[in-house]
C-alpha cells in the first residue's frame, strides 16, 4: 500500500518498528513515551491533511448553505464527534436555521422548532467564547432536551463572530470513542467556525448589495401611466451576478398627437457605467420624441446625431415605436436599431416577429447612417412585445431556437393578463440570468366597444 494512502496508525506502526530495528532511544527517554510522541505526531499531521482537505472543499462551493453543511460535516469528522450542528441567527438575533450532523434537522424542527433564548447554546452567543462541557445534564445552564431529541453528555461549541458581530454558533456533542473533548479539539473547532462567519457574513453582504443595486436599477426606470384604451405592462429582471446593474430601460407615453409612443433600448455593457448612460440616454430620446416629434426613424436619427455631444459616444440598441389609431384600427410604426425585433402575437394565439430587411444599427456609432421607418398592422386583441436581447441569449445556446421558443410560449399566453404575460416569460428563462432583462407588453383592444 502506497504510503500516501495508509493511516495515521499505519505510518505510525512503521515509524515505531524502525525505531526498534535500530535500537533503544537516549538515556532519559523511554522507548514508550517517543512511541506516544510519534503516534501523536502522525496524528496530528493526519488531522491537519484532513482540515486542509475541507477548507479546500468549502472554498470550492459558492452556496452558503453548502458550505455551512461542509463545516459542520467537517468539524465531526475531524474531531470524531456523534454529533454536530451548526445555529444561524437572523437580523433580530434570532435563529433562523439549523444545520446538523447525525440529527435529522427537519424532524427535529418540526417536533421542537429552531433552539429559543435559553439554554446552553444561548450561552455561546451571550459570552462569545468557547463553551466546553463535560457533563451536560450537570450544568446549571442545561434546561433539558426537547422531545425528539438525542440526549448528549459532553459538548464543546464556539460562537459564529466577525469584528464584533455574532451570526450564531457551532457546537459539537459526544466523541465516538468516548474521550473528553480537547484542547486542540477546540482550536479546530474554533478555525472552521471562523471560515463559518465570514460565508454568512459574505453571503449577507452579497444579498445587501444586489438589493441596493437592483432598487437603484429600478427606480431609473419610468411608472408607466395609463395609456387607456390600451394595455401596458413593463417587468425588469437584473441579471443574477453582481453588480446588478445593466442598461436595459422600456418607456411608453402619450404623445401630444395621440399617439403612443413605446420603447425598448439596452445600453451596450453590463457595470455600473450601462445604468447611468441608460438614464441619460432615455430621458433624451423622450425629450426628442416629445418635443420634436415625426416618425421613429427621425426620431432616432436625433438621438444619433446628439449622442455625439459625449467624448466618446455610449452605443445601444433599441426599437422605437408609434402606436397610431385611426379609422379604429390600430398600426405600429417603428424603427429599429440593432434591436431583437418586437414579437407580436395575435387574439388567436399566433405570432410572429417584425423583422423586415432593413435593419438598423445601434445608436451612437455612425450619426449619419440611415435609418428606416416600417409599419404593421395591429388586430384586435393582438399583443405587441417588446424585450432585450438578455430574454433570449444565453451563453452556449442558440438564440434562434430560443426566440422561437419564445413565440411559442408567448403564443399559449395570448389572452393571459399582461401582468401574468411579462412574468411568465421572464419565469421561463434559465435560473441564472447572466444579463439583464426589460419587457414591455402592449395590448390592444379586443372589441370596438372598448376604443375610445
């Protein structure tokens, strides 16, 4: 058997039978206390390959809860605990989960619920230091254990703590073997608790910046207002890795000639630049449709030409639209600047994508290139969708069959509400959203009763 792959008493055993083939120790040393010495040396040395091991299977996972299960799997293992359980406490100081080792966890919590403000395991996060018991139901801080629970006799825990703040505690119970717990026990109790806290106090940071990021997102984006007799929905969806922050933005108005104006852009980039520049971008190009007017070609040809006003021009796609009622029918006239295009789906539940051979650029690259106006007609109770490239591209996949997937879903949702509409489509995406998502949805009437 290679060496690498024997045990601590195996390297120990050959370690002792060389020491005897080449005689007796020093004078004052006996041949039993340096056999003691060196079975504790390769166990000690085993045990440190092992913690190394862990740290290094902890740090390749990047879910929380899986490495809190690892710490605690862990911790038993190297002590050589029966038990072992690992409390999490919440904003208010409260627990809020358990992971244990050789209790079932959710059995337990049903019967007895998460540990309450008392008890032993309390006194981890009261004293914030190191608790060592060797007699559990002798300790005046014990209350007992709740039904359902394995009644236990030695304990050794520490708090979960980073600068000052304590996130809950590690406790282990009961040797196999019988033995006290050890100094040296809680020293390495003691560094996979540390390893703890930082993941839960990382993972609550994370969570705290993709939620300050995700509301800055969103209170750039505009309300829409009520566009009467129409039906507008918009839904934004940040990407799943941080920042959070992307160029995505979907607009609709009412123009001072009747028209609906609709709208659907994505700065190019994904930092904490796109968001900004995104800001920037849409409030001129409302300004441009607002004040200036004419048909959406024009309309992006100005935004061309006053994006040139930045030292270095921001680019970005986007369809822009003219909902136009007349006669009491509906059209959409549009235009299009490297822009995935809209997607319309009919009452009946057909659909099909607006894309006629010209086919813009994105904005701010070439002020003067030309820009095309096209034209369809919107039926009664048809759907009119607009979305960001980030609803259909995902890396290693084929964006064509995604966008036909899309139409066919968007299809079987033909007469949901709009609200269930956009949800649904951002909902049938992958879990991990690597770019960001705007949708803006548009219904028409599906009866003359209802136009005004």
């Amino acid at each position: 058997m290679p060496e690498d792959a024997q045990g601590p008493e195996e390297v120990a055993d050959r370690v002792v039978a060389a020491l005897e083939a080449m005689g007796r120790p020093s004078e004052g040393e006996s041949f039993e206390e340096l056999s003691d010495q060196v079975r504790q040396l390769a166990l000690g040395q085993h045990r440190l390959r092992r913690l190394l091991d862990a740290v290094v299977a902890i740090s390749a996972d990047m879910d929380t809860y899986a490495v809190l299960q690892h710490i605690v799997e862990a911790a038993a293992d190297l002590v050589g605990a029966r038990y072992g359980a690992l409390g999490v406490l919440g904003e208010g100081g409260e627990f809020v989960d358990l992971i244990t080792v050789g209790v079932d966890a959710e059995q337990l919590m049903a019967t007895s619920g998460l540990p309450q403000g008392h008890g032993l395991l309390i006194t981890l996060i009261r004293d914030r230091k190191t608790l060592h018991v060797d007699d559990v139901a002798a300790d005046p801080s014990s209350v007992g254990f709740p039904p359902g629970h394995p009644v236990m006799t030695t304990l050794l825990g520490v708090p979960l703590m980073v600068r000052g703040t304590v996130y809950g505690n590690l406790y282990l119970a009961d040797k196999h073997d019988g033995t006290p717990f050890t100094d040296g026990d809680g020293a390495l109790l003691t560094a996979l608790a540390s390893a703890a806290s930082v993941s839960i106090e990382n993972a609550r940071l994370y969570q705290s910046l993709k939620h300050a990021a995700e509301h800055f997102q969103l209170r750039m984006l505009p309300t829409l207002p009520d566009l009467g007799p129409l039906d507008v929905e918009g839904r934004y969806e940040p990407a799943s890795e941080l920042p959070r922050l992307g160029g995505d933005w979907y607009d609709a108005l009412t123009l001072p000639d009747g028209a609906t104006c609709v709208v659907v852009g994505d700065v190019t980039g994904h930092d904490v630049e796109a968001a900004p520049l995104m800001g920037q971008i849409r409030y001129m190009l409302r300004a441009l449709v607002y004040d200036h007017g004419g048909p959406p070609s024009l309309v992006v040809s100005k935004l061309d030409r006053a994006l040139t006003m930045f030292a270095e021009p921001p680019t970005a796609t986007l369809v822009l639209g003219r909902i136009e009622h007349a006669d009491g029918r509906y059209a959409l006239r549009w235009s299009n600047a490297g822009h995935p295009p809209p997607l319309l789906i009919g009452a009946d539940g057909g659909s099909r994508y607006l894309a006629p051979a010209h086919h813009g650029i994105p904005v701010g690259i070439d002020p003067v290139v030309p820009r095309y106006d096209h034209a369809y007609p919107l039926a009664a109770g048809s759907t009119l969708l607009l979305f960001t490239d980030g609803l259909v591209e995902r890396r290693g996949q084929d964006i064509d069959a995604n966008l036909a997937a899309l139409a066919d879903q968007a299809a079987r949702l033909a007469t949901a509400p709009l609200r269930d509409l956009c949800a649904e489509l951002v909902a049938g995406r992958c879990q991990a959203f690597h770019d960001d998502v705007a949708v803006l949805a548009l219904r028409v009437p599906g009866h003359r009763a209802e136009w005004r």
